[in-house]
C-alpha cells in the first residue's frame, strides 16, 4: 500500500501540474481533483441528532460560535398547507447542543450568516409565495420579515411559478439570492432572473437582476465540436456559495434539475462574466443517469471540519478536512424524488475541469447542506 507520505506528494505534483489551467476557471474558484488516486477518503461522524418534532434539515451555516440548520418539518416548497412552520435550530458547536430555536412561517429553503452585521438571512417558499427573513440573535426581537419587490413569482402560459432558494453574502456585503422555479413559460424572449442581487428597505426586500437563465455564457467542458458559448438554459437555481476572491469574487450557482454549476466573476460589473459546467457522474448508478442532480457545493480550504445535514435522518454530520487537499470542491447528491433522475445519493467531489463528480461517501441517505470551517 502507498504510504499516506508518498500519496499526499503525489496529489501535490498533480495539482501543481493543473495550475497551469487555472485561466479556464473563474476568478476564485481554485483546483480540484485531477483522478481517481487524488479523491479522498471521508469518514462521518454524528455532530448533532435532530431535535424532537425537527424534520427534513435542509441548509446549515455559522454565525459565531454555533451551527445554524433549517428544518422545513410539513412545509410545502409553496409555503402550504397554510400555518406551516420551519424551525431554525442553533447548534452550540463544542457539544453539539441545542442552544436556540427560531420558528418561520413558511418552507426554509435559504439560510446563510452575514458575521459583518451579525445576522442570519433566510428564504422561505421556493415554488410561491416567497418572502425574506432576517434574524438576529440576541436581540429582544429578533426575527424581521420582508416582502421581496418586485415579487420573484412570475404568471407564464402555465401558471404562476417562482420563488427564492439560497442566499450567499460576499465579503463586500453584496448579497446574492437565487431565483428558484423561473416561470420557463414566459412570452420569449425568457431571460428571467436566475440570480438576484438583494438589499433591504424598511421591510422590502428588493430584488435586482444579477443575471438571467438564458443568458450566453462560456462553456468550461465544451463536447468536441460544440460552440464555446451558449444560452445557460436554467430551469432550477437552487444553491450558491460565494468563493471571496478579486472584483467581489466568485459565486458558484447550483442548477440541481438541470445538472450544472454556473460561475460568475466580476459581481460589481453591470454584466457579470459567465461560465457553465455540465455534469456527469464518474460512475454512473445502475439503470440510472449519467448526470447528476446536486444540492449543495463547497471548498474545503485546509484542516478543519466539513459539516454535512442528512435529510432523512435529520442528523448533523462532521467530517475531518485535514487529509483533504486544500482546494478540493465537495457537494452533495440528495436521494432523488418521484420527479428527479435516478441517482444515488452520495457526498462527492468535483472535477471543475471535467465537469465530473466521484462519490467519496454513501452512508448517509440523503445529503443536502454542506458547510466547511477552517481551524482556527
């Protein structure tokens, strides 16, 4: 067997080797894994167990010295039956304890920190009848809630569809919301929103175009003899990460149904500059698809801990970082519903050349938020 010296030296020469084509990637967005022999070994362990009447954990972030997670219980992505509730639960990161609980009217979907101001921005209702909430704790109120204008929700030939899903806050405190079901139905030309720039107005939330589902955008894995650019034909926005970096940096957008990453760079240009991924899985599951649908991203940047949400346990799960290579991309593969494509469910890392994902993990049944923090 290689020794763990030997093989960490190896994986070392092999990133180097791929700096050279950094250009082909965004501004931020790093490396990531060359072949088989640099994907990592990942071994779980139980941070936190869900709280009593808590179900269906979706996203997870930190402020201070505690873990955020929404659990969006009975909710439905349009925020039915009415009265539903999400709780927001406050992990206390050295014991895993519960130390708060926050309950929202509505479906969960986006939950993220903003450590500048010191509070926590939270979407509800990704299909309809979205809205926006920002908490801060240890204030005597501190729960505020917010009316997006103009309203995310659009009426197509179909219906009326749209709502808000994650939300990443930049180092600048730009906050960028992605803009869940897009009416795909519009009359043309469609180019909704895919991603919102977000600020806060008395108790408006407004919503500014950041870019749009169909605009052009370089293709990083181009298949041989296609274009170079093409529309970014998005259907279903869901996760974001904001990777800090020059000109605002980078925000990785997630299109889960659609089986692609989008990459934006210079955030505080008119017209970001665009780039897409398309995926497929590095094995594909039996009697099942070559691409596969993801929930959540993230860069492991050094020794620390990977926190990952199991939404069918309803359990928190820790992972040790220190045998991964910095730079190393981690996302997760939920279990499929009746309407998804038949993958299996699995954490992963991803090749942001290649496009392709390899599972590092299956004993979870159904990842969803992940969440990396650095040693201090």
């Amino acid at each position: 067997m290689r020794s763990a010296r030997a093989r960490r030296a190896r994986i070392r020469v092999l990133i180097a080797a791929l700096v050279c084509l950094a250009a082909a990637l965004p501004v931020g967005a790093g490396t990531a894994q060359a072949d088989e022999s640099a994907v990592p070994k990942v071994h779980p362990s139980l941070f936190a167990s869900a709280p009593v009447n808590a179900t269906k954990p979706d996203d997870i972030t930190m402020l201070g010295n505690r873990l955020y997670v929404t659990y969006q219980n009975n909710a439905g992505k349009d925020g039915t039956p009415p009265g539903s509730m999400s709780t927001i639960v406050a992990f206390d990161r050295a014991t895993g304890h519960v130390a708060a609980t926050y309950e929202l009217t509505g479906r969960c979907d986006g939950l993220t920190a903003d450590p500048e101001t010191g509070r926590l921005f939270a979407s509800v209702n990704e299909d309809l009848n979205s809205s926006l909430y920002v908490i801060t704790p240890g204030n005597g109120s501190p729960i505020a809630h917010y009316t997006y204008s103009p309203s995310p929700a659009e009426t197509g030939s179909d219906a009326t569809n749209g709502g808000t899903d994650a939300i990443s806050v930049g180092p600048d405190g730009a906050v960028y919301v992605a803009h869940s079901n897009p009416d795909t139905n519009l009359t043309p030309p469609n180019n909704t929103a895919a991603v919102y720039h977000l600020t806060l107005d008395g108790t408006i939330a407004r919503l500014t175009r950041l870019f749009g589902v169909n605009d052009t955008a370089t293709v990083v894995n181009p298949a041989l003899g296609t274009p170079a650019t093409a529309p970014l034909s998005l259907t279903d926005p869901d996760s974001n990460r904001l990777i800090p970096g020059r000109a605002g940096g980078t925000l990785i957008q997630v299109a889960q149904a659609d089986s692609k990453l989008v990459f934006a760079t210079h955030l505080r240009s008119s017209q970001p500059r665009l780039r897409q991924l398309g995926l497929t899985n590095a094995t594909a599951p039996s009697g099942g698809a070559e691409t596969p649908q993801l929930d959540d991203i993230t860069r492991v940047d050094g020794e620390g801990t990977l926190y990952a949400v199991d939404q069918l346990s309803g359990n928190i799960y820790a992972i040790d970082t220190n045998h991964i290579e910095p730079g190393t991309y981690i996302v997760s593969q939920p279990k499929p519903t009746s309407s998804d494509l038949p993958n299996t469910p699995a954490l992963g890392v991803v090749d942001l050349h290649t496009g392709v994902v390899t599972h590092i993990d299956s004993t979870l049944g159904s990842p969803k938020g992940l969440l990396f923090v650095r040693d201090n």
